[in-house]
C-alpha cells in the first residue's frame, strides 16, 4: 500500500524539482483533482504546500493527516483547522539557508558599491560630472563596515560565514544569545538599539510572530546612521513599509534590498512600489525569490517529500510544528 499525497505546489514548478518519489509515496497535484472533481479531495493521507494558502477544503478532507511545507515559513496556514481536525504539520527550515545568504551578500556588496547609482551615471548625461559625485565615503569596502545580522538562525549564520573574507565588524541579535557561535562565526551579540544605532548594514532574518510584526518602524529607522544599508529577507511584515519610504525619501536611510513585502503578491499602493520612481538607484527589490535557486529549489522538494516518506513509514517526522493524531501507514495496519 503506498501513502496518497496531494501536492497543492503548481505542477510546473513541482515538475521543475523533479524529485525522486520514494516507493511508499504516491503524488497526485490539486491542478488535476480541482480541474476534475469539484470540492473536498478523500483518499489522501498529506498534503504538500509551498507559500501559498492551502484551500481549507483541502485541510478538511476526510482522510488527511499530514501537512508537509516545502519553505520554512506556516504563517499563511490556518493553524485553527489544523488543530481542529488533528493534522500533523512539519515545516522544511534551514534548507536555502545557504541561497538566501548569497542574496544578502550580493545585496550588501551592491549597495556598498553604489551600483544603481553608478548605473544611472553610464546611462545619463554629465558622465564625467555625476561620476566624481559617486566617489566618496559612501563607496564602501566591505571590511570597513559594521553589518549588523537581526536573526542568528541557519541564515544568520550562513551570512557570516560567508561575509568573514570580507572582513567586516559583524553584530547579532537574536532572541537568544548563542554564546556558542560567537567566536566561531567571529560574531559579537549586541542589543537591538546598540545594532541599529552602530551597523552600516542591518540585515533582517526573522520570522514573523506577534512580537516581531512592525519591528522595524519609525523608532527603528530613526535609530540608524543615514549611510545604513536596510536588507529585508525576513517577512514583509516586519517592517512598517511607509516608514521605510520616509526614511529613505529624507535620507535618513541610504538604501534597502527587499525581498519579501506585506502584503504578497505586491499590489501597486504598495508605498514602495509608489516611491520607486524617486528611489530606483537606491532600492533593490525581488519577488520573494532569495532563496529559490533552481538547485536549492529541488533540494527543498526532496527533502519535504522524504519527510512524508518517514512519515508513511511510522517514522519520526522532522520539524514537526504540530502533532495530530495520525501514524502513517501504521495507522492503517500496514
């Protein structure tokens, strides 16, 4: 007997994965049920979702057991139904860890560079002119700047790791010191004040809880230095987005890479989408994307997936966030 799986991911990018199916898992995609058969699916033990919301008909059918997330993140999943009909839930985090720090290098050496500056200087008029007002202490080595990481999970971590070559001062703050990693990152915990009044680059990696929701606001930005480069990885509601334009429209703040937004997908009154226009040289922006390198992408869906195969097998789960009622294909006496 095989454990019926239900995949809610686009059949395009699932196909894009191209996951090997372990023998105890049998795949089916929402795209064809829905297409076919209209309402609650029956006959499926899991489910695997990706960022998205999972259709409640989907969490509410009748033999469902396992929601299995292919991303870190479970904050668009209605955890009320979870809990009412028992389901187990597990999340994938960590895996494009190593993805998303790319991104924040790449992000920070950009910005440290002037680039969208320098850009506008090829492509303009007065060449000779606008390209001495680049030069200046605003075109930055990395080694002399001071990065400050809000968020020292498998991100966090990979981040340092990867900016040590470069030499900066690099600051943490997390809701729990991590004293062990300190000195093997060459990291130095400080207060959220003391990281925002002190780093030339504050780079956000939090999830997003009651308590982290709006952190960085007015108060925040206000804190900052104005050649502060602001870098949002984290969720888009960590940041108050209108304060985040002021800031940068008074050049309280230099420049903001962000990747993720509130709310998604982007609508156009979004108040940066508004202020682009006058802000283009100094913002960088992506949809959502960081860690979704074709390679980490396909590590992520077989990671989900040999999750679910654990699971089918009356194995342990990993990264359960919830645990319901079901056992696999041990429920079922096989």
């Amino acid at each position: 007997m095989t454990f019926p799986l239900l995949s809610v991911i686009p059949k395009s990018r699932f196909a894009l994965a191209a996951p090997h199916i372990p023998s105890e898992v049998a795949v089916e995609h929402w795209e064809d049920w829905s297409d076919v058969r209209r309402g609650s699916p029956t006959g499926f033990r899991a489910v695997l979702g990706v960022g998205l919301p999972i259709p409640g008909a989907v969490l509410r059918a009748p033999d469902m057991e396992l929601l299995q997330l292919v991303s870190a993140g479970y904050e668009r999943v209605d955890m009320a139904i979870v809990r009412e009909m028992g389901l187990t839930l597990c999340n994938n985090p960590g895996r494009n860890a190593d993805a998303v720090a790319d991104h924040i290098v790449m992000s920070l050496l950009y910005f440290a560079r002037r680039m969208g500056e320098c850009q506008n200087v090829v492509l303009g008029d007065n060449y000779h002119h606008n390209r001495e007002g680049i030069i200046g202490p605003l075109l930055r080595d990395l080694e002399e700047m001071t990065v400050g990481l809000v968020g020292f999970g498998a991100i966090g971590r990979s981040v340092a790791d990867r900016l040590h070559p470069f030499g900066p001062t690099l600051l943490y703050h997390n809701r729990t010191r991590r004293r062990e990693d300190e000195a093997r990152f060459g990291v130095r915990y400080a207060e959220f004040d003391e990281l925002l009044r002190t780093a030339d680059a504050v780079v956000a990696m939090l999830p997003l809880t009651a308590e982290t929701k709006g952190l960085f606001g007015r108060e925040a930005f206000a804190r900052m230095k104005p050649e502060t480069i602001f870098v949002n990885v984290g969720r888009g509601a960590l940041v108050d987005q209108r304060a985040l334009v002021e800031a940068l429209l008074e050049h309280r703040v230099y420049a903001a890479s962000l990747d993720v937004f509130d709310p998604e997908p982007v609508t156009k009154e979004n108040p940066v989408v508004l202020a682009a226009p006058q802000l283009r040289d100094r913002l960088l922006l992506s949809p959502h994307i960081a860690g979704v390198t074709h390679r980490t992408w396909r590590v992520m869906v077989q990671k989900a997936i040999d999750n679910v195969a654990a699971y089918a097998r009356g194995e342990e789960p990993h990264h359960v966030v919830v645990r319901g009622r079901g056992r696999g294909l041990a429920a079922v006496g096989t």
